[in-house]
C-alpha cells in the first residue's frame, strides 16, 4: 500500500511527498527562499526554520543561503539572531568565518547584545576542532567586545579543561 502511494505521488510530479512523509532532500527550495526574504516576521521564521532541516537533511544550498541572508540583513538585530541560531545546522568552515566577521563588525551594545551572544552560542554547538582557532583568535582581538572576548576565553578554557580531563581520566 505504501508503495503504491509513492508511486502515486511520483507520478503526479511530487517525488519529495513519500509514504514516511516530506523528504526535505528533495522538497523544492524556491518558496523557501521567498519566506525566508519575506518582510513578514512569521514567514521568515517559518522561511529559516524550514532552511534548517533541509540543511539537516543534507541540503547545502540551504546553509549557502543562510549565509547570504547575513549580508541581506545587516542591521536587523532580531532577524540575525535568528539566521545565527538557524546556522547552527551548517557546521562548516564558512559558517565559522562568517560568524567570526560577525562578531568583529558588530559593535556590542543594549540592541545588539543579544545577537553577539546568540552567535558565541552557536559557536558552542559546533565540533571543537572547527571552531576552537577562530574562538581563541576572537578571544584576544581587540575588534571584539571586552565582554564578548571573556566569553570566548572561558570557552577556550571550557574545552583545554575538558581535553585535560579526558587525557587524564581517558
């Protein structure tokens, strides 16, 4: 039965609906993109969350776009906080720099708080051997925040701690 369903679907030009579902890995991205740049907030919401599983799934364009949407909103404090949240589904080098650059151009202050520490956050997420030589570059520029750069430090301390103890009790 379930079979015939997806033949069904398939036939009718929608190969991405199965019998288990949406397959995000196949589903078209080109509405996505319009929530994503839409100026309604819920629709872009909706727009990032769905970037973020098709990244889960395996969809690279989606963490690509991601990335763009940095640049498309550089002085929306709200809506960067939520690409720097969505881009912790694109664990990648670009990611890392992107977020780096971030935190360098973007002076700290009571409208972009949030959104530094949403970022450092999302540094968290990341595998330590991605992020850890940015994370200790950050951590002693002088282009990023006295606050921000403690943040940062702790981490670095967080994982040599962390290493330490595995190495010791392994």
């Amino acid at each position: 039965m379930a079979s015939r369903i997806s033949q069904i679907f398939s036939a009718a030009g929608v190969p991405w609906l199965t019998e288990r579902g949406i397959d995000l890995s196949l589903y078209p991205i080109d509405s996505v993109l319009q929530q994503a740049l839409s100026p309604h907030e819920s629709e872009f919401r909706s727009g990032c969350s769905l970037l973020v599983s098709m990244c889960s799934a395996g969809r690279v364009e989606a963490g690509v776009f991601l990335l763009g949407l940095l640049r498309q909103y550089p002085d929306d404090y709200a809506r960067l906080t939520v690409i720097a949240a969505a881009l912790s589904s694109f664990r990648t080098v670009a990611t890392v720099n992107a977020l780096a650059e971030e935190l360098r151009r973007v002076k700290g202050s009571s409208s972009t708080r949030g959104y530094l520490r949403r970022i450092i956050a999302t540094f968290g997420l990341f595998p330590a051997p991605l992020v850890e030589e940015r994370i200790r570059e950050l951590s002693s520029d002088p282009r990023v925040g006295t606050r921000f750069r403690q943040r940062l430090r702790a981490m670095v301390d967080r994982n040599i701690d962390r290493d330490f103890d595995d190495d010791f009790y392994g």
